[in-house]
C-alpha cells in the first residue's frame, strides 16, 4: 500500500457506521415510547362527548307538551285541514281560516272555515281541535273535532263590530269638499211606515240610481216600523242599523246621512252656491239627467200613492238600466250573533220548516216533506202553536222554536246591554221584524229546508 495516498474508503465507511446507529437509536426510543399507549381507529372520547350531551339536551327539550302549541306552524295546519276533510266527506270546503291556540292553548286549536254541503247553502264555521304531541319526537297528531261553533277563538271578529248599531259620525266637511261632491236625495213619497219588504224594494232602488249616476245617496238612517211589528202603531225613529248591516251597505254605496247633509246644504247650497236639479216625475229615467253637472239632484215625490213609491224609478224606462243589487242589504251583525247563539245550541246538522199561516193539516204536511224522526227540526213561522209543537215532538228527537232561546234577547243578555248601550242609554226592544229577521235566518241555515204555507 502506497503509504502517501488518502484514506478516503475507510472515512466512508465509519460516517456511514454512525448514521446506522443513530437511526438504531432513534427506532428503538419510538418503539418504547409507542408501546405504552393505547391503539384506537376511533376520535378522541373527549372530544365527542360536549357533542353528544348537547345532542341529548335538545331532544329532551324539544318538545314541552305543556307549552303552548304553534297553531300556526304549516305542518299542524295542513293536518287540521285533511282531519277536516276526512271527518266531513259532504261538505265542501272553501276556505280555512289560520288557527290559533284555543283552550288549554297547549292541548287544543280553534280553525274556522267558509264552505257548504250538500244540501245547505254557504255557511260559516269554526270548530276546536284537540291536539296531542309526541312527548319524544313533537310529532302532531289531532285526536278530536268539535262540534259547530265549538272554536270561538277562531272567529273573526266583524268588522266594525263594536259601532255596527251607531257608527260614528264621519269627520265635518269643508266648503270646498261638500262642493265636490256630487249627492242624490229622495224628498218624500209614501214608503214611511210600510212593511219593511215594501221599504227594503224602494231603498234598493235609490241605492241603484245613485250608483248608476256615480253619486253619494243622501239617506235617512232612522225608519218608521210598521204597525204590524210594533204592536199595532207605527213607531217612528227606530235606527235602521238595528235591523240592516249598514257598514255593508256603505261599501255598496256611498251614503251620507240626511239631516247631516242638509245643515251643511243650509250653510253653503242654500243661497245659490251650489246648483241643484229637481225632478219631479219619477217616470224621468236617470238616462235624462246622467250626465248633469249640478252637484245636487233631487227627487221629489208627490203625496198620491202608489204612484209615489220610490220604487217606481225602476221600473219602465228605467228598467233596462237600473238593478237593485239584492246583495246589498244584510241582516244586522247584532241580530246574527242571536242567529249563532241559537245555532250553537242545536246541531248543525239540523232540518227546518218555515210555517205559513194555520192549517189544520200542518203536522201532516209537514211529516210528508220532512223525512227522518231522529233528526233536529227548527220550527219557523207565524203559524206555530203548541198543539204543532207537541204533535211534532213526539216523532222528532228534538223541536226546537225561536221562543224557546228568548235567553238570548233578555234584558240581563249581552245583545240588550250592547244595544242599550249604543242607543244612548234607551232599551231597545226585540221587536216583530227583528222576530222575523232572526226566525228566517235560522230556517236559511237548515240542511232540509220545508216551507209549508196555506
């Protein structure tokens, strides 16, 4: 061996020697440091834990069943509506209303719906549903219906109900308003103190003018009751929004009120100010005059009757151009809630009979058009008499009579100190028309409807 040259293999080998032990070493300390801990494929224990427990604390607190329930909530809603559907295959529903909690609100929700059924005309109902909750998962489930008007939390409110007898009077004028609008006024004539069908036909025909002519009505809202409701005298002064909703009425037409109009006419039409038409034949179509530009026109009607009828506008020429809307006039919203209270104590699944006059083979008619001793019959009409009465109860399950629920009217009942209330403190009796009105209201609402007259 050459002594001189490097020893370069020998210093390669002895650093690559070092490298393999220290990697040894390094192997070795894993090994053992390894060996003490436990194996696991799974997280950590701990770091589930705060996951699981939340978890756990939301179902537990999910579902309170004491707690009021969502009437709202769409799921529960959706199910109200089929269980109403499924539980009256023969009514047709409309519209439902939204629910809300009823009583106990945890437990139960009041829902009203519009429809009608096979044999009755439109009507309105809203009814309890009791319903229960799964104490584990909330699922809804409704366990029970009411019956009719069992759900009084869902009504809605009539609008305006509060004032519907009295409403209160719209702000004052200006000049400059009262001389902007255009007015139509019935001066006398001979409907006062007819039977309300008479006075309903003529009222209907002015309100169809002043819509034909786009005008506001001067109207008065106080009427003479016919002798035959009042006892045998006419009565003077009795408030036409005890017997017609007048609020419906305005939105009909527009209507201000006469006495009103006229002390306003007094200050700013009376001298000339304003132009005024007055026709004074009501055989004058308002096809003549539409297009006047006078902000009064006036209808005079003379004192011979019956040509001085206000019905008599409509007819002839004016015939083709005038339509009393029917619709217009509706029982009053005081004299419905009666009609409800009534019904609420019946089924509503009940038959009526409107009698006509005194027969005495009324029973007999009766049973022939009237099917079914175990149903409910309301009994309507002037012609009822408890010998009627007794004879229809022994085949039918229950006879009911508008007497039978005079509760309802009494002086210590809510419709007499409500209406005392809005008349100034004056008792406002329950008279003939309103008997009539509230009678045939009953007798619209029946399934089977039977009318026996003489």
């Amino acid at each position: 061996m050459d002594p001189s040259r490097p020893l370069l293999g020998r210093g390669a080998l002895i650093t690559s020697s070092a490298h393999a032990a220290a990697a040894l070493l390094l192997v070795a300390f894993l090994f053992l440091t390894l060996r003490n801990l436990p194996i696991s494929l799974s997280p950590p224990t701990a770091a589930l834990t705060p996951t699981t427990s939340h978890l756990e604390q939301q179902d537990q607190a999910s579902c309170d069943t004491t707690s009021t329930l969502d009437c709202a909530d769409p799921q529960l809603f959706h199910l109200m509506m089929r269980r109403a559907i499924d539980a009256f295959p023969d009514v047709h529903f409309n519209r439902f209303g939204r629910p809300v909690p009823g009583d106990p609100p945890s437990s139960s929700c009041d829902m009203a719906w519009r429809a009608r059924s096979t044999a009755s005309a439109n009507y309105k109902d809203y009814r309890r549903f009791s319903v229960a909750r799964d104490p584990v998962t909330c699922a809804y489930s409704v366990t029970s219906i009411g019956e009719y008007h069992s759900g009084p939390l869902a009504r809605k409110p009539r609008r305006g109900g509060t004032n519907a007898t009295a409403p209160p009077p719209p702000p004052a004028l200006s000049r400059s308003q009262f001389a902007a609008g255009k007015y139509l006024s019935y001066l006398g004539g001979g409907d006062r103190c007819k039977p309300m069908p008479h006075y309903l036909r003529s009222l209907l025909c002015s309100i169809a003018e002043a819509r034909y002519l786009n005008r506001t009505l001067v109207l008065d809202l106080s009427v003479c009751l016919a002798a035959a409701y009042a006892g045998g005298m006419p009565e003077e002064g009795k408030r036409l929004a005890f017997y017609i909703d007048i609020e419906h009425l305005q939105s009909v037409v527009g209507i201000v009120e006469h006495k009103r109009f006229w002390e306003d006419w007094d200050k700013w039409g009376a001298q000339g100010q304003l132009g005024v038409r007055i026709i004074e034949d009501s055989r004058v179509a308002p096809t003549k005059f539409s297009k006047s530009r006078d902000p009064l026109i006036v209808r005079k009607f003379g004192d011979v009757e019956p040509g001085n009828y206000w019905y008599n506008v409509c007819e002839g020429e004016a015939e083709h151009v005038l339509r009393p809307p029917q619709g217009a006039i509706r029982t009053a919203p005081s004299l419905m809630d009666i009609v409800d209270g009534i019904i609420s104590r019946m089924q509503v699944d009940f038959d009526s009979v409107h009698v006509g006059g005194n027969d005495g083979n009324l029973r007999r008619r009766i049973e022939e058009r009237l099917n079914g001793g175990g149903r409910q019959v309301y009994v309507a009409g002037e012609g009822i008499n408890v010998v009627l009465l007794d004879a229809l109860k022994a085949k039918y399950s229950s006879v009911h009579y508008l007497d039978a629920f005079e509760e309802l009217w009494a002086r210590d009942s809510k419709w007499f100190l409500e209406m005392k209330r809005l008349n100034g403190g004056v008792p406002v009796e329950f008279d003939g028309y309103m008997r009539e009105l509230v009678d045939r209201e009953v007798f619209l609402k029946g399934k089977k409807k039977v009318e026996v007259l003489v």
